[in-house]
C-alpha cells in the first residue's frame, strides 16, 4: 500500500499549562487536499508548526512520505518536499512576475553549483529553470503578466504567484495558513480551483487551514475538525460539517 505524504501520530504540543495538540492523529494521502478547520485557538496553526518543524512536539512522530521527520529541521523538510508557503518570501515588489518565480529557484541537493558548471553549460541549467517557470506560469494561468512587476498585480494574483514560487522547489506537500484570506469570493474560487489543477496535473498533497468553508469545502478531499487540541471529527467534508460535534465546538461548546 502507498504510504500517506503525511502522517502525524498522537501529536501533543504544550505551551505552560495550555496543551495546543493533545493527541492528534492526521494524515494527507498522496494526491488530496486535505482541511484543517475548528475555532480560534483550537490547536490547527500549532499543528501546521510542528508538522513544518517550527515547534519540536512533546510527545509523537511525523512522518513524510514513510519517512520519519519528527526532529529535522524546517529547511531539512523543505529538502524533502514539505513546503509552507511563507516559508517563500515575499514577492520583489519592483521585480516581475517571471523574475519572482525565478528567484524561487534552488538547486537540487547535493548539487552545487560548481557541479551544474562542470556537468553543463550555465546556459542550459537556466533555460531549464527559465522553460520550468513558464510550465509553471501557465498551469496557473498568470503566464500573459509574467513581465508585469509584483507591485502592479491584483491580491488574488500575487497568492497564485506565492504559490508558483512555492512550485519551483517541487514539492510533494503544502501546507498552507488562509490561501483565500482576504480575497474576493470570485478570486477565492479561482484560487481553490488551481490547487485541485496541481493536485491533479502534479500530484502534490496540500494541508489547508481556512476559516472560509463556504468557498472552500467544495474542493478539498477530506477535512479534520479540531477543538481544545484534539480532532473532534474526520472525512469528507459533508460529514464533518454536519457532525453536531463540530457545530458545537464554533459555539463555544
Ligand atoms: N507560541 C505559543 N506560546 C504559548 N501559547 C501558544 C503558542 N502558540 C499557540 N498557543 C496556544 O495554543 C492554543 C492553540 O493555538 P493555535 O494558534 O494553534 O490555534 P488556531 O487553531 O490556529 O487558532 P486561530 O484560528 O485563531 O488561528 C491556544 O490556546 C494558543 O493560545
Ligand atoms: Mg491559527
């Protein structure tokens, strides 16, 4: 059987005396999209923490594609394809669209560039990373404004550049804090709509924490309600959602 792309298993987090995670079981098969809903301080941004490495868990493991990354660091994680969209730095404003993606680029482990120049030319190395940007700009549909520069494009535009700068590190997951915060609802669904075009074109998993279930229940695959720390339901998001449990738990039961 394939492994998940992500597994956390009894997860506990503390902070003094507050238990943020207590005892939390999630997993992120490959190819879905994956929501993490419950209300304020219900544990899910501390979850997104320790499965990106930001906090060391007090007692559990995480695992990565079958493979267990509990204690690495987050750039080790990066490494291995977990990436969380602020970890990709804010857009250049002066730069363009293109330049941005560009940026984004890494070298692959264990390569340096010393090896890329002996291995072949400079030149080649960038027209692939150059003809990698564009696959990218037009999966996502903002390839016509790759010269525009960041400062000039709409908020709906720099998510979908955040998360093509995301892209350039070839990740496996996402993990993503409010991707459609703050966005108008026609853009929100624009957005969802291309996180299921790279799930479906790329592959890759993403874990999502979004406050707006009406625009984005409709595209995700499975959905983990959490509340005090703990994950009070699971599955699809119709079943959650109408778990009293979970009505429950954003009335303040
Ligand atoms: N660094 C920290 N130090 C102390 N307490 C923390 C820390 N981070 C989170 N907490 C506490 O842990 C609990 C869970 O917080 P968390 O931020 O994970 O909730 P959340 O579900 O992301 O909430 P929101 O929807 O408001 O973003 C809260 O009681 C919070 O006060
Ligand atoms: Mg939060």
């Amino acid at each position: 059987m394939k492994n998940p792309t992500l597994r956390g298993i009894d997860l506990v987090k503390r902070f003094g005396g507050v238990v943020a995670l207590d005892g939390v079981n999630i997993e992120v098969p490959p190819r879905s999209v994956v929501m993490l809903i419950g209300p304020n301080g219900s544990g899910k941004t501390t979850l997104i923490n320790v499965v990106s490495g930001y906090y060391l868990p007090d007692r559990g493991m995480v695992f990565l594609n079958g493979r267990e990354i509990t204690r690495l660091e987050p750039h080790e994680r990066f490494g291995l394809g977990l990436v969380r969209t602020f970890q990709i730095p804010e857009p250049f404003k002066k730069l363009t669209v293109l330049e941005n993606i560009l940026l984004a680029a890494r070298s692959h482990p264990g390569e340096s560039a010393f090896k890329v120049i002996f291995r072949r030319s400079w030149r080649q190395y960038e027209e692939e990373i150059i003809e990698k940007a564009f696959r990218i700009l037009e999966l996502l549909n903002i390839d016509h404004i790759w010269d525009t520069r960041a400062y000039q494009l709409s908020g709906g535009q720099l998510k979908l550049l955040e998360i093509g700068r995301a892209l350039m590190s070839d990740p496996m997951l996402l993990l993503m804090d409010e991707p459609v915060a703050g966005v108008n609802p026609v853009l929100a669904h624009n957005i969802m709509e291309h996180i299921v075009r790279l799930r479906d074109n790329l592959g890759i998993s993403f874990l999502i924490v979004e406050h707006r279930l009406d625009i984005v229940l409709d595209y995700v695959d499975k959905v983990y309600a959490m509340h005090r720390g703990k994950i009070i339901a699971e599955g699809g998001p119709k079943r959650v959602i109408e778990n009293p449990l979970v009505a429950e738990a954003y009335l303040g039961g």
